[in-house]
C-alpha cells in the first residue's frame, strides 16, 4: 500500500520539498506512531487550507503543504525565533509554529480593516492549534532547497484568495492590484525591517481612511486621481516610503 501511495506521487511529478515526521513526545513507540499519522494528516489538510488562504491553487496537496512550510519558515527565521526554526533545513512543532503565524497574520489583516481575511485566519489559527495536542506534534526536515517566491510566481495566473466566516472558506479573485500591493508590502517590510500595513500605503498617498483604497486594490472603479496616486505609492522604493511615512 505504501509503495503503491508514492509511485503515485512519484507519478504525478511533483518531488515534496519537506519531510514531516511525528514527534514521539512522551508517548511510547506504537502510540507515538498512531498518534503521527492522524497529526500528518490533519496537518496535511490545515497547510491545503492555509495556502489557498494564502492565494495560491495546487493540484497536488504536497506541494500546498511545502508552500505553507516555507512561508511558516521563513517567518520565524525572520525572526530569529529558535523555538520554531533555529536551522535552515527543520521547522519544529509545525503545528504550533502554524498557528503563531496565522495569529500575525490574524494582526495584520485587522489593522488592514479587512475583517474577513481576519476571520479566515482566526479559524486557522484555533484549528492549528486543536491539531496539536500537548505531547505530541511534528517536525518537518527540509530535503531540498524550495523558494516560496519562485512557486508563488509560477502560480500567479493561478492565484485566488480565500476569505470565509469561521465554519468555512470561501473564495475571490485576486486582482492585479491586490497582488502589486501585497508585493510592495513584503518588499518594503523586509528592506526596512518593519511590517508595514495597507493603512500606512492609502496614508503616503494622503488619504485619512481606506474606502478608496480598498476600492482600489478590489479593482473596483475609484476616480483617476485616486488610482494615480496609489500607483504612484508602488512605485516609490522602500527607503522613499518610508521618509514619507514618518511625515507627520
């Protein structure tokens, strides 16, 4: 059975950039090896949620799976969060790690005022956590280099969001101007080493509140004025945008 299982992911040509291995904790070995396959599993199907989550479609659940371990990754390295990743090549407690970042996420889209990425986030965030019992939880070993970035772009005409109420996800198409602003946020963010909000973008283009931004990044119709300005924003470079944010 287990050969059969991994010609057919062999098969269907995509080679999983993580390993996720159980955590024995303190259970004994036949436990400790039940209790894994049911985390791997439920893991398996919160990362498919999160990436979509995230704005990105897979035809195979492995590659769902190494996209979100990237990006949960990367996150903590960020940040030097040893807990989680004190190495290039393993992310511990995929599970809790997974739901720390869902909770950042969580801050960030309600500072966005974009309450239903808020709620989606949050249900991920408690379902994470719930896939983690005290004692036991996985670990995933990196076996190869993967670039979220690079799967990200080659996904890009692909690429959907997911927004939903706590029972269930839903969906919306990203516009190019949502995908031009999420790009200008991560890119800002990581030069100056401080995350900026889509509230700090409408306020370098002079606004006081986000209804025509909003509009803007939705790809809803806003005046002529308001569109040039905010294109104007994602053409600044981080060192520019961020003197103009501190202008007063």
């Amino acid at each position: 059975m287990n050969t059969a299982t991994a010609k057919t992911d062999h098969d269907l040509g995509y080679d999983p950039a993580w390993n996720v291995r159980g955590h024995r904790g303190n259970l004994g070995p036949e436990q400790a090896a039940i209790v894994s396959e049911k985390l791997r599993s439920c893991f398996s199907r919160l990362a498919r949620c999160a990436a979509v989550a995230l704005g990105n479609r897979f035809a195979d659940p492995a590659e769902a799976q190494d996209v979100w371990l990237d990006r949960v990754h990367d996150f903590h390295a960020r940040r030097e969060n040893a807990r989680y990743a004190a190495d290039t090549w393993r992310l511990r407690e995929v599970s809790e790690a997974s739901a720390e970042y869902c909770a950042e996420l969580v801050t960030q889209f309600h500072e966005d005022g974009e309450l239903d990425a808020e709620a989606t986030w949050q249900n991920l965030e408690q379902r994470f956590r719930e896939a983690a019992p005290e004692g036991a939880d996985l670990a995933a070993i990196r076996r190869r280099d993967s670039s979220l970035q690079e799967q990200s772009e080659l996904q890009g005409l692909r690429s959907r969001s997911r927004t939903a109420s706590t029972a269930e996800l839903g969906s919306e198409s990203r516009t190019p101007q949502r995908v031009a602003v999420d790009n200008f946020i991560e890119k800002v963010s990581l030069q100056i080493g401080n995350r900026i909000t889509r509230k700090d973008l409408w306020r370098v283009a002079g606004y006081r509140e986000g209804t025509q931004f909003q509009r803007f990044q939705r790809g809803k119709r806003v005046s002529d004025g308001a569109a040039s300005k905010f294109n104007w924003v994602l053409t600044l470079s981080p060192t520019e945008f961020a003197k103009r944010l501190k202008r007063p």
